[in-house]
C-alpha cells in the first residue's frame, strides 16, 4: 500500500541544518541562476567551510554542518571551475581538510539505475553534503518543460536526500528574463514542478558593480523556505588575499532596494527633462521608460499615470491636423515615489516660466532615482516574489519514502 500513518510527535520536531536556516539536512535545496553568476564559486565556498574542524565553518555568518562534500560536476566533465574555485578558497582556509571534499564528473547524464548505484556506495558513508551540477545536464533525456517528466528525477533526488540523510543542493540554470522580471521571479529554467520537492530555494545573481562600490558580490534570494523564516537576501563579497592567489567570500550590506514603478518614475521625469518644452509623444516616452528603466510596458504605464496623478506629468496638445499631444513637466512638480521631496522644481522661479529651472543638484536627484542597469530587483519584497507564495509547492512534496522507482527512463 501507498498510503503510511505517520506518528505525530507531541512537541515540534527539531530540523536538523547543512547551512542553519538556509539549507536543510535530509531534503533537496535548489540554487538556481544564470550562466557566469558565481554558482561554482558559491558550492566551492561551502565545500571548503564544511571541510573545516567542527563548528568553524560559516556561510553567510551561518553554521556549517562539518563533513564530507560530495560535487557531481555534469556541466564540466573535467571539473575544472570547481579544481580552480576549491583550491582559491583552501589558500584563505588552512584548517579545512581538503579529503573531505570528493569532485566526481557525470558523463552521459544520470539514470535511475546511476541514482540507486550512488545511493548504495554513499549509504555507508553518508556527506554532510551532496551537490549536483546542473539538473539540465545530468537528466539530459528530460524535457524541462513537462512537469510529468520533471517529477520523476525530482522525485529520486529528494528519495536520495532522505536516505543518506544529507544536505543535497541542486543547481539549475534560469531561462531568458522578460521586461522587468528578476531571477527571483523569473524560478528555475522549465517546469514549477521543480520547486515542488525542495524545501528551499534561491536566485543567485551578482549585484550590479555600480550599485556596490565597484566590488565583486552575488546576492542570494531566498524564494522557498519550509523550516524556517524566509531570510533577508543575503550578501556575499569575493576578497581576495594579497597574493592574489587565494580568496573568500565575507558578508556585504545590500543597497535598499527600489521598487520597479519608482524606478520607471525617476527615468521618465528624467526623459521629460531633456525633451524641456516641447515635450514628448506618450509612445516614445513610454518606450523610453520601458528601455532605460528596465521595466514592463504595462510598469511604465503605472508610473506614468501615478505622475500626472501627482501633478508632476502635464500632457499638453499641439496645434495641428488631428490635435497632437505631447507629455512634458508640470508647471508645478509635486513629489514622487515615497520620499516627497520636490525632484525638479526651482523655487526661485516658481510660476515664472513655463518650465522649471533644474540646477545640478536638482538634477542629480533626478538621476539617482534612475536606474540604468540590466537586472531590476524587488526592493527586497519577498511576498511579491510568486516563487515565495506556493503553499501548496512548499507543503505537500511528494514523499520520499518509496524509494527511487526502476521504470523511469530519462534518457
């Protein structure tokens, strides 16, 4: 029979941790990103902390279950990132054991029948840590778009978790971002069945240098977290020693976040701006906005109703065969976003001329609530994040306990 009854403890179970808080012991935990957005970097990192005498490793000032860490690499047969990434990190950490970190290639993907041999030889010396490298390349028969095929090697790696026990971190690609969508957002490349039996997940992607001072840092949002509260994002900044030959991640405050209709205010008033006076059709403006800010049509829209709510946007028509209009600068500009303060009026020449006068400070302000960059982020509001709000994904996984099922066939 399928179907087993479960003893309910009398006093909530203590969750056991590979990472505390963040990457639970016994499940799969999925980190998914672009090519080139430091996933390597990252399992090199926490294989080292793990490497470390007991209760000295830490990730994200977060202890690290102390073990053996087992790196299937299917990207790269040769294992060569994670041959150059463990060793960088050894020369920054002399106390980790480099024996207990065990990089194996997959060649040919993996079948049921590779899963259950692992299992067998891992039984008897379970790791602290299990990472596979990447879904795509290690089920290569799986089209990741059908959840029905997806399920299935999801399905055995969490069986595989729960057996041995140990911390099993997937890494997954993402596919192309739309307007205005952030990895956070955009999940895993394929099927949301992906998230189904993770009991946590997170978008890794580096911040942006100009938003962090010219510095190399990745930011780690959490998306799905069944244990324990969902974490801020978390900061991590490469530094490397003098020598240039070894380096380490340390903690990075993150920049305050702007929301993306902020964002999409600060270009348009920027873009009306510069057209002065003679304004600028709705169509280009919104284009404009759309291209600059990084964002949605339908953001743009948003923050361009909000504007002449405000006062701030004023569309005047022209003189001509079918009346054209054109959006330019209020007259009076009110505030926008949230801090209130008035972005582009002079008061000296207040109501004196048609368009306001904009010194260079004005401007700046103008300018800093743009953001000219490639990725948006959330401005750190994870219960927007719909990847953050599947109940039904983060609390009903399929059970592990029947093993891993012979007549699945993935390649």
């Amino acid at each position: 029979m399928a179907v087993k009854r479960l003893l309910l403890p009398p006093e909530p179970p203590e969750v056991e941790w590979g990472v505390e808080g963040l990457f639970p012991r016994g499940y799969v935990s999925l980190v998914f990103a672009h090519q080139g957005q430091g996933k390597t970097r990252l399992v090199s990192f926490l294989a080292v902390q793990a490497a470390r005498p007991e209760g000295r490793g830490l990730f994200a000032k977060r202890r690290v279950r102390h073990g053996r860490v087992v790196i299937l690499d299917a990207d790269d047969p040769g294992g060569l990132g994670y041959a150059l990434w463990i060793n960088r990190f050894l020369k920054a950490y002399e106390d980790a054991d480099r024996g207990l970190v065990d990089l194996r290639s997959v060649e040919g993907g993996l079948t049921p029948e590779d899963v259950a041999v692992l299992e067998a030889e891992l039984k008897e010396d379970p790791p602290a840590f299990l990472v596979l490298d990447a879904f795509s390349s290690a089920f290569l028969g799986v089209d990741v778009v059908k959840p029905h095929l997806v399920h299935a090697p999801m399905r055995a790696l969490t069986a595989l978790a729960h057996s041995l026990n140990t911390t099993l971190i997937l890494l997954d690609h993402v596919g192309k971002l739309a307007p205005g969508q952030s990895v956070a957002q955009k999940g895993a490349l394929g099927s949301v069945v992906k998230l189904a039996s993770p009991r946590a997940a997170f978008a890794l992607e580096r911040m942006p240098p100009r938003e962090v001072e010219g510095r190399d840092v990745v930011k780690l949002t959490c998306v799905k977290q069944s244990y324990a509260p969902l974490p801020p994002p978390i900061g991590l900044e490469l530094v490397w020693l003098q020598e240039e030959e070894g380096c380490y991640f340390k903690p990075y405050p993150l920049p305050e976040g702007q929301s993306l209709e902020e964002k999409a205010e600060a270009v348009i008033l920027l873009v009306l701006q510069e057209a002065g006076e003679e304004g600028i059709p709705r169509k280009e403006l919104l284009e404009e906005a759309v291209r600059r800010a990084n964002v949605s049509e339908r953001t743009a829209k948003a923050a361009l109703s909000a504007l002449r709510g405000r006062g701030a946007v004023e569309v005047v028509e022209l003189p001509g065969r079918g009346a054209p209009r054109v959006y330019r600068l209020a007259n009076c500009v009110v505030s926008f976003a949230q801090n209130r303060e008035n972005a582009v009026q002079d008061e000296a020449d207040f109501g004196q001329s048609r368009l306001p006068k904009m010194d260079g400070g004005t401007k700046n302000a103008v300018q800093d609530r743009a953001d000219f960059g490639q990725s948006d982020e959330e401005g750190q509001k994870f219960s927007e994040t719909p990847l953050a709000e599947n109940p039904g994904l983060a609390e009903n996984p399929p059970s592990p306990e029947g093993g891993i099922e012979e007549e699945w066939i993935w390649l």
